[in-house]
C-alpha cells in the first residue's frame, strides 16, 4: 500500500497541483489578449500612391491587451495596448511594428458630448513608390453619446451600426501619401481550438490526480 500510495499519491497530485498554479498563473494573462478582426474598402488615396494603390478591398486584424491600465488613470487613455496588427490593402501586406500605438476611449466628453474609440500603431511593410508606412489608425465615432457607458477597453467588438462615423487611415512617410477608407465588419476571432481543447485537457488532468488522491486516501481509512 505504501509503494501505490507513493506512486499515485505525490507522482500523481504533485505535477496536479503545479498544473493547477501553472492554469491559475497563466490564465489571467492570457485572457486579456483580444483580437478583433475586421473588413472595409479603400475610399481615398493621397499623394505619390495615387493611382498604383487604387479603390479594392482592405482586411486585416489587431490585438490588444484588455487587462492594460490607463496611461492617466481615470481616463481612457491606454497607451502600448497593441500588440498585433495585419493589414491586407488591396492585396498589398502590412504589419506591426515596435513603436508608438495605444488605443483612446472617450465616453461622452464635456466639450463634445461623442463616444469614440481609436486604436492606433506603428506598422511595417514594403514601400510603394518610394514611400514606406508609418502608421495605421482605426477611429469609431457616435456623436450622440450613447454608445460607451464608460471609458474601459472593449472586450468584444461593438456593432459597426452604432456608430455615425468609423473610419481607417494608413499614412506612409512623406506630405499627403495616405489611403484612408471605412469598415463594412468588425468581429472577435476565437481561440484556437487547439487551445481551448489544451487547456480542457490539462484541467481534466489535475481533477484527475486529486480525484485518485482522495481515492486512496478513502480506501486507506
């Protein structure tokens, strides 16, 4: 009995308790991270990448950190929030990059009385007609206030519907080189399931060794 105990008993509910600190540590962290992925068209292009860029389609996705505190607090500034960005412009690929990027959340200001969110980063990618990119920015607006009913992180895409005005811009390096068009769906992206059938997978071990734990411990008295 002593040697099954051993066995089943400390090789069994030890990895299950490190398995349970590992989920218990992890899963606040990993939770936080979004990714809202979206679709539009190209409405106006300025400067050098007028015509090679063209009207066509756009997509992409971007991922932030929803667990980000405000840079002010009390405010719904969020600094280095972003962490992902995939632009598809017409064909043509752009990405993240180290750099400035944040997203505001404004509810309802004094002044103005409008709901907005912006998210913003720095973005890399190949040059077009001499000119590189710098920037992406993704604006929502609502001038009647009612979106927002408060100034915390979205953590599930708002419909595109409740907004007057949304709007995505992409500047490259340069004056007046920029493409700038509008949304057509916002949506969340899902976990893989790869993931989330991991995570079942580990958390039905530790139940298991701390069921056999008990077991034996039953079985014993």
């Amino acid at each position: 009995m002593e040697i099954v105990k051993y066995l089943f008993g400390r090789e069994l509910a030890l990895p299950a308790l490190a398995l349970s600190s590992f989920l218990l540590a992890a899963g606040p962290s990993e939770a936080g991270l979004v990714t809202f992925s979206f679709n539009g068209s190209i409405g106006e292009v300025g400067g050098v990448l007028f015509p090679t860029v063209g009207s066509g389609p756009m997509s992409g996705d971007i991922t932030f950190d929803t667990a980000t505190t405000p840079t002010v607090p009390n405010t719904g500034i969020y600094l280095n929030s972003v962490s992902g960005l995939n632009l598809n412009i017409n064909g043509r690929m752009f990405t993240y990059a180290t750099g400035a990027n944040g997203i505001f959340v404004l509810n309802s200001p004094p002044l103005g009385g409008t709901d907005s969110v912006t998210a913003f980063s720095t973005v890399t990618g190949g040059a077009i007609n001499g000119v590189l990119p710098v920037s992406f920015q993704l604006s929502l607006s609502d001038p009647s206030g009612n979106v927002f009913g408060d100034a915390h992180l979205l953590t599930a895409p708002p419909s595109l519907s409740s907004f007057a005005r949304n709007q995505w811009r992409l500047d490259f390096g340069g004056t007046g080189n920029y493409v700038i068009g509008s949304l057509a769906q916002l949506t969340a992206v899902p976990l893989p399931a790869a993931v989330l059938l991991f995570g079942a997978g580990l958390i039905s071990l530790v139940g298991l060794g701390a069921g056999g734990l008990r077991n034996l411990r039953t079985s014993k008295v």
